[in-house]
C-alpha cells in the first residue's frame, strides 16, 4: 500500500501506457484469432446449423399447415355430408307428411260423401215417407 501512495506522475504515465499497450495486444491477438482459418470453419460451421434449423422449422411449418389443411378438408366433407342427410331426411319429412295429408283429404272426403248418402237416404226416406202418408 506504502509504494501506491509514494508513486510519481512519470510512473502512473508508465502504468496508463503499459495498461493501453496491453489493451491493444489483446485486441490484436482477438483479431488474429477471428481472422484465422480454425474461426472461419467455426463461423461456417455455426452458418450450416443454422441453416439447417431454418429449414427444419420451415419443414416443421409446411407439415402444420398441410395437417391444417387436411383436417379443414375433412371437417368440410363431414360438414357436407352431415348437410346432405340433414336435407335428405327433411325431404323425407316433408314427402311423409305430404302423403299423410293426402290420405287425410282423402279420407275426410270419403267420410264427407258417407255423411252426404247417409243424409240423402234420410230425405228420400221423409220424402217417401209423405208421399206414402198422403
């Protein structure tokens, strides 16, 4: 602590300078480093990776989208499908209850012509009935 305190200005220029030149060695033996062949095949290396990680994602992407897509296709079949019985069985519905219609109309006109005889025959009958009283 005692030769911190009793250093002159020529030696702490002399420490700034000796920590400056050793700064700069650092950074040139860094450049040197960065720039030789070993750090090149590294960067390549790193570049091949990545690359093939895009492509694996984007392989990944287009297999999503195609299970999308065919998954929207089947759930449009089914949709269709389920459509096209719905209709048939309205259809179905409707030509029931048109039959059931019919043989209702039908069937009250054949009470309705019983119901007109009958009511006939019972004025032939009165009818008859005067002349033979008179």
């Amino acid at each position: 602590m005692n030769s911190l305190k009793n250093t002159g200005f020529a030696d702490r220029l002399n420490t700034a300078a000796d920590a400056k030149k050793a700064l700069l060695e650092r950074a040139a033996r860094a450049r040197e480093a960065a720039e030789s062949p070993e750090a090149a095949e590294r960067r390549a290396a790193r570049e091949a990776v990545a690359t093939a990680r895009a492509a694996r994602e984007a392989e990944r992407k287009a297999a999503k989208l195609a299970e999308r897509a065919r998954q929207a296709a089947a759930l449009a079949a089914a949709e269709a499908a389920e459509a096209a019985a719905l209709a048939a069985r309205l259809q179905a519905e409707k030509e029931a209850a048109d039959v059931a219609f019919a043989e209702r109309t039908e069937r009250e006109a054949a009470e309705e012509a019983e119901k007109q005889a009958a009511r006939d025959a019972r004025y032939a009958a009165r009818k008859a009935r005067k002349r033979k009283g008179r």
